[in-house]
C-alpha cells in the first residue's frame, strides 16, 4: 500500500466467542462496503487465537464517517451480541512506512 503519508490506521483486535452466527458474511459484506467509502485506502487482517484487522483511512474524517455509516453501526451492534468477547479499537496516524521484498 503507497499511500501518501500521513494517512491513518485503524487497528481492530479481537476473541471471538464460540460459533459462526452469520459472522463471516458480515465480515465480508463490511469490507465490501468500506472499500466504497470516501477515503477508504485499503484493508488487511489476520487470525489465529486473536483476529487484526486493519483499515487504512485518508483522514480522521474518513474515518469517523465509516464508523458512523449505518450499516456499520448494526455490524458493531451485532458484534458486541454475537461475535466478540473482547475487542480493542486503536487509531494511529501512520507517518513512515518500510518494506521488504514483494507480495
């Protein structure tokens, strides 16, 4: 991802609790939605015992307006519900980036 830097980082870490309940497909109808929004950069993630996911954003604005897109907020409602124990919520202003090698 070679954005321009600055641009911001939202680090979502979380345990699930046991059982699917729909989790999968809301989980892909939500990067599906993200990636249309104003701002959006890009979106990675991960899991094994703990899930990270992250969301590049162009700005705080772009950022505040995902978390506030009405789907979203059902999807964060079903989450605290059905599909997390826990979860953390970080955002960062990235301001350097390094890589190695290629994807």
């Amino acid at each position: 991802m070679n954005q321009q830097l600055p641009y911001y980082a939202v680090i979502f870490t979380t345990l699930r609790k046991e059982g699917e309940h729909g989790y999968v497909e809301m989980a892909r109808k939500m990067e599906s939605l993200a990636e249309k929004q104003p701002g959006f950069l890009g979106f990675e993630s991960a899991r094994s015992e703990k899930g990270i996911s992250v969301s590049y954003w162009e700005s705080l604005e772009a950022v505040r307006l995902w978390k506030n897109h009405s789907e979203h907020l059902v999807a964060q409602e079903k989450g605290k519900e059905l599909w997390y124990q826990w979860y953390k919520l970080r955002i960062c202003l990235v301001e350097r980036e390094y890589e190695f090698g290629h994807l």
